[in-house]
C-alpha cells in the first residue's frame, strides 16, 4: 500500500485543496503477494491462477487487481459482482513451493 496526495481545485472557495488517499497496488496473475496461512504465519508466495467457486463463472482472469468472468449473454469480460465476491479465490505456490488456496480478500 502506499499513499498519495492530489490536488484538486475547489471552485467554491477558490482554494487548491490536497486530498490524501490511501491505494493499494494491483495485482495480476505472475506477481508475488503477501498472506497468511491457517497457522496465521505470514507468507510470500506468486499467484499462479484465479478461479470460482460458481459454476456460472467459467473463465476467470484478473486484471489489475479485478477479477473479470466471461459474460456469455454480453460476450465479453466483466467484473465479478460484489455479492459474489466471496467466492472468487487464487491458487499461490509460496517460496516453499507448496500450494495455496486463498480468498481474493486474504491477499496483503
């Protein structure tokens, strides 16, 4: 995570005001995360793929930190819906080599 400050000029006052906001960085398939494991131990590892429990959600992919499904009725990618967002997770080898499954929410 990281920060960053904006300037954003207020018409109203005629004032520049310095907004800060906190974002986090997106993450693809190939990059490294951190997380924890059942034993709450802190872990690396790189994600190696992204996948649903719903069957309707076929195809998965994540792009800059949002998983998209294939849409059949628009023929295209959209993003997951919030309310289905549970149950989207990602296959991780940490540096043990050993494979992980966690929540799209448990990756730091």
């Amino acid at each position: 995570m990281y920060w960053a400050c904006i300037r954003k000029y207020n018409f109203f006052s005629n004032v520049w005001i310095a907004i800060t906001r906190k974002w986090s960085f997106a993450m693809n398939i190939g990059d490294k995360v951190e997380y924890y494991n059942e034993y709450k131990d802190k872990l690396v590892g790189v994600i190696e793929n992204i996948d649903s429990d719903m069957d309707s959600y076929e195809e998965v992919k994540l792009k800059n930190g949002v998983p998209l499904y294939y849409s059949k009725k628009m023929k295209k990618y959209v993003p997951v819906k919030k309310k289905n967002i549970d149950t989207i997770f990602l296959t991780v080898k940490n540096t043990l080599g050993k494979i992980d499954y966690i929540m799209l929410n448990d990756a730091l």
